[in-house]
C-alpha cells in the first residue's frame, strides 16, 4: 500500500525493537481485516532482512495449508531437502522443521491465521519453529502470553486524510474544501487502509472531487445496509459502501472477470488462464449483466485486468500476474446472489479445466506450476457446492500433472479423491471411472506397489472393454499400461501379446505419427531387450525419438525418455560412445526442464555413472 506506512513507524520499530531476542521470538500482528497486516510484515521482512539468514512467507489459513506449505519448503528453489519427494506428508514437514532447527536465525511469516483451527495448528507448530523469528498475521486477537501481540489500529484521522490528499494529488479536480472533505470521508470508511486505498482510486479514475465520491458513497449506502449482515461479514459495513461503489461503475468483462477471481486462492493469479479461458470469461459476463456474453480477446483481458487495478480492486506488479486481496474476495462472494453461486463456480472450474487440458505436455508446465493453488482452492468451492464431473475432471488433470512431475504425494490423494467421487455419482463402471483408476494405478506403479495397481488397471481395461470397445484408442492405453506392469513383475510371455495388440490399435486409431506410438514402441522395444531380440529393438526406438521429437520438440522430456530407452541398449550392444553421447543429452534435456529431484533425473544420473564406470573398466582392460 505503499505510502499508506506513513503512521505505521511505530509498529515497525515494535517489530524490531529487542536487540538478540526479535531474531527468535514469535509475534501475532493482529487487526481487522484490510488493516494492512501482511503488508507490515512484509515491509518488516524488506527493512530487517539483513537481520535473518532466510525468510520466508507460508500462507496458514487453515491446518492443511500451514503444513502443505511448510512442507512445499522442502522444494528444490527452497531448503532443497531430498524428502521433497517424500510420500508422506508429516515427514516431509518433520525435515523441513530439522532444517529449521539446524539452520537458525531465519525469519517465517505465516499469514492469515484467522480462524481458531488455523492457530490452534499454528500454536501447536510454534515449538519446532523456535529457532527463528515468526511473525503471524492474524485478525483474533487473543494469544497465549508466550506469543508476544502487536495489536494494528486504523489509521488515525490526521493520517488519513494525509494519505487520501496525497494518494489523490495529480487525479482529482480541486476544490477549497478538499481537506475537509477528506477528514470526512475517513471517518466514513473508518480509517481503514484497504478502504481509503480503495476510495482515492476511484476519485483518480474518474478525476472527480472528492465531494462528488462522498455524494455517491452515501448513496450507495443505505442499499449495502439492506444486504449486510455484521454476524456473517468480516469487514466493516463501511468497506462494503466503498467497493458496492466501485462494483456499479465495471462493465462486464471486469465484474465478470473479478467475480470469476473470488473463487481462487488468494495468490498471484496468471492473466493467462483468463486468456484461454476466455469463452467462460464471456459466459460469465452473461451471468453478470443477464445477457449473452460474448467472448473476450487477449487484448480485452488485459484491458480488464487493467481496468480493474485502476480502480485498486487487484493489484498488479507486471502485465503477467495480478492479486486480489482477500477481503475483497469475501466481499465478492456475498454479493453473488445465492441462486447464481454454483453458475459461477462452475465457470472457474471450466476455466479450470481449460488450462488444464494437456497436463502432461512440458511447455503447459511453467504456467500450471503457477495454477496449481488456485486449480486447488477451485476444487474446494465445486466440492462445497457439490458440482460433480467437470471438478472430477479438475481433480484427475491437476492429478496427472503432479504425476508428470513426480510429485506423486500430492497427485495421489487428488486422483483417489476423482475416482472415489467419480464412482458415487457415475457409477462403477462409468468410461470416466476407468480413467481414474487407469491414472491412479500409475502412481502404484511408479511408487512401487505394483500389485494394487494391477488390481486397478484390470478393472479399468474391463471397463474400457465394455464402454470403449476393444479397437478404441483409450482402451489401448488401458492394455498398454497392464502390459507395463506385467512387464515390471517379470511376466514378459504374458505381457507381448498386449503391448502388440496395443500398439497396433493405437496405429489404426490414431495414425502412425501420434505420440502414444512412441509410447507404445518404446514399451514393446523394452520387452523385446530384456527377452534378447535387441536387432528387433533398436529401429523401434529410433521410430519412437522421431515421432516424439516431431510432436515435442528436441527438448522435451519425453524426447530424454527416448534418448535414454535407446542409449540403454546401445550400451547393451556395446556402442560405448553413441551411448554416452545420448545419455548426456538425456540428463541435459531433464535437468533444464524438470524440478532437480524428479525421479528421471535421477535415473538419468545414475545411468551415465554405470556407463562411465563400463567405460572406465573396458579402457582398463585394453590397457592391461
């Protein structure tokens, strides 16, 4: 909020005061909400940094998120601990709070710990965090007395009007009574600095004086009145007056698209998914103004965007990304009428699905890496207001991008959760359930529990064969991923006759040149390695990398898999160097486009040190 930290001195020097004991002690800046207690921890963070030797921000709005992010510090671009890819959560969390004893001096805040759960969580974690400094941002006020309080006012009035004047100077038109229009407007909004933030950017979108926004605030106030209920709210009846007044001036696409925003998670939100999603956005926008909307560009979009950051409902730090405060969220859900809730959510979620709809393919990654809480958050609001297949949906896609990743912790409660639901609302035998139980036995697989997924892939290749027929692609798949696990539990005789007939399939359906040939190649090309037919093997494997570097790019991940599938068995055929020279490139392609701990990293690195090894010793023995 910028130079709304004129007043907010004394709160800092708070903060710091303490000598040796600030670098350890916990702190709880309570105040209402829009108060500004995450921006004065943040601005704490800035000033004192030097202070810490890491900080760090963890969102603890409940007791799942607390120790989901907790335990997302464990990432690689963060602590780096190799239990990242720890299947279980409480471990990976127990590492992250080892690191943190280990490595005193750091400084944490957890924010919006606002309900009596998330501190009870927060307060229960507090001891393993005892060797840095914790700063929680919090609208309760009562704390146990080891939790030292620093209570957050609103501005005062002098304040007030000094940043309202100030904030406005350049964009209002002037008149003689602009200070003591002013001192009355703060008292209207009840000096709170999200509200008069709010206030002077209208004043400045539409240069009007300040005496005109007093007029029409008091007009929009005696309608918030009559829907504002105090014991539901958790904000100030004056906050509402000030946004119900920016609210009526939007036109569709940024109410619609603002509206859409109330149902993400309060983190910075890519302008990007409303690009792609842009038919929903229009769709929206018929819900909004009740009549047929049509569908926005990118330009239109980022005018929106802009649009609404002028009027300091989002904030926006690049053309990139933007944020919306949480209050203004809240506020937002309120406003939709209760009969039209559910529309809405369901918008976000096909907006949703829309971004997700290749999650396994590398060049999505970097943009669902930055959706992922809010793909989250979406999931929570659908399963709340009860919408079925198109959050089922959501859930497997998110699930088989976090598969793709090889974070398979995360991917599998998300995938058990699609097809528990999947199965009470479509049935057993339901097409979409069979997808379900196809992804989730992948994450069996993968994690080394080969029997319950072959239970699954059976049950989905049945189901595939009575809903799908027995020549559809899909199917294939099915038929494909059994004989994988037939081929894992040393079955090959058993497995050859599916991943052939698999393959042929996925030819006549799908063309010669689709990716899932190359899977299939690649899978057939193993089992004819490991049962001594490498002259059979090698010009599958090369077919494979061809299709796959046509469909991907030379750098895709998959395009590595191929790599190192043909440079295994070029080793095995002892063509030593040809091998090397793939499984550099291999590792290459992995480490730039894959998180430092995936499993193909490692695999990659583990395989080019067993083949140098070979290497090493062949040159020695020609030596002796």
């Amino acid at each position: 909020l910028g130079d709304l930290f004129t007043g907010r001195q004394d709160e800092l020097d708070a903060l710091a005061g303490g000598g040796t004991a600030a670098i350890t002690q916990s702190t709880a800046i309570s105040g209402l909400g829009g108060i500004g207690k995450t921006r004065l921890a943040v601005e704490y963070a800035w000033r004192s940094g030097h202070r810490y030797t890491a900080a760090w921000f963890v969102r603890a709005d409940s007791p799942e998120n607390l120790r989901r992010n907790l335990a997302a510090l464990a990432g690689p671009e963060l602590l780096n601990l190799p239990e990242w890819e720890e299947q279980n959560e409480a471990r990976t969390v127990a590492a992250v709070k080892r690191s943190l004893r280990d490595h005193p001096g750091w400084l944490m805040i957890l924010d919006n710990v606002d309900t009596p759960e998330a501190a009870g969580a927060v307060l229960e974690m507090l001891p393993s965090l005892s060797q840095g400094r914790v700063l929680i941002t919090s609208r309760l006020g009562s704390w146990p007395p080891d939790v030292q309080k620093q209570a957050l006012e609103k501005l005062s009035q002098e304040e007030a009007v000094r940043f309202l004047l100030h904030r406005t100077e350049g964009g209002r038109e002037l008149a003689a009574d602009d200070a003591a229009v002013a001192g009355e407007l703060a008292q209207r909004v009840d000096g709170l600095p999200l509200a008069l933030e709010q206030a002077a950017a209208y004043i400045v979108r539409h240069r009007m004086r300040l005496a005109n926004y007093l007029q029409a605030w008091e007009a929009e106030r005696a309608q918030v009145l009559r829907w504002f209920d105090p014991q539901v709210m958790r904000y100030p009846a004056s906050v509402a007056v000030t946004w119900q007044n920016t609210f009526q001036q939007l036109t569709p696409t940024p109410a619609a698209l603002l509206r859409l925003t109330a149902f993400l998670a309060p983190d910075p939100i890519p302008v990007e998914i409303f690009e792609q999603g842009s038919e929903h956005v229009g769709a929206a926008a018929g819900l909004y103004c009740e009549e047929s909307g049509k569908a926005p560009d990118g330009k239109a979009i980022r005018e929106a965007v802009a649009d609404l950051a002028g009027f300091s409902m989002v904030s926006q730090e690049d053309g990139r990304t933007f944020a919306v405060h949480r209050m203004v969220q809240e506020a937002l859900q309120q406003q939709i009428p209760e009969g039209l809730r559910k529309a809405w959510i369901e918008r976000t979620v096909e907006i949703a699905n829309e971004v997700f709809a290749n999650p396994q393919d590398f060049r999505t990654w970097q943009l669902l890496d930055r959706f992922r809480a809010h793909a989250a958050q979406i999931v929570a609001w659908a399963d709340q207001a009860r919408i079925a297949e198109p959050v089922y949906q959501l859930m497997n896609q998110l699930g088989v991008h976090f598969v793709s990743r090889g974070l398979y912790s995360q991917a599998e409660p998300l995938l058990r959760h699609a097809l528990a639901r999947g199965e009470a609302t479509l049935g057993p035998e339901a097409p979409d359930v069979a997808v379900h139980l196809n992804n989730l036995a992948r994450v069996l697989r993968d994690t080394g529990r080969a029997e319950e997924a072959e239970q699954l892939q059976r049950r989905a290749l049945s189901i595939g064969e009575a809903s799908l027929g027995i020549e559809d692609s899909t199917f294939a798949v099915y038929l494909n991923n059994l004989a994988l696990l037939l081929m894992d539990t040393d079955r090959l005789a058993e497995a050859e006759p599916l991943v052939r007939r698999a393959l042929a399939i996925t030819e006549a359906t799908l063309g010669q040149q689709h990716s899932n040939v190359a899977t299939a190649l690649n899978n057939l090309a193993w089992l004819l390695q490991n049962t001594n037919r490498p002259d059979e093997a090698e010009p599958l494997l090369r077919r494979a990398l061809a299709i796959d570097e046509a469909n991907f790019g030379k750098t895709s991940p998959d395009v590595a898999s191929d790599l190192n599938n043909l440079a295994q068995l070029l080793k095995a055929t002892n063509r030593l160097e040809e091998a090397e020279l793939l499984m550099l490139r291999a590792l290459d392609i992995w480490e730039k486009s894959l998180d430092k701990d995936h499993p193909d990293i490692q695999k990659g690195r583990e395989n080019l040190a067993l083949l140098l090894e070979t290497i090493a010793s062949e040159k020695a023995t020609k030596g002796s």
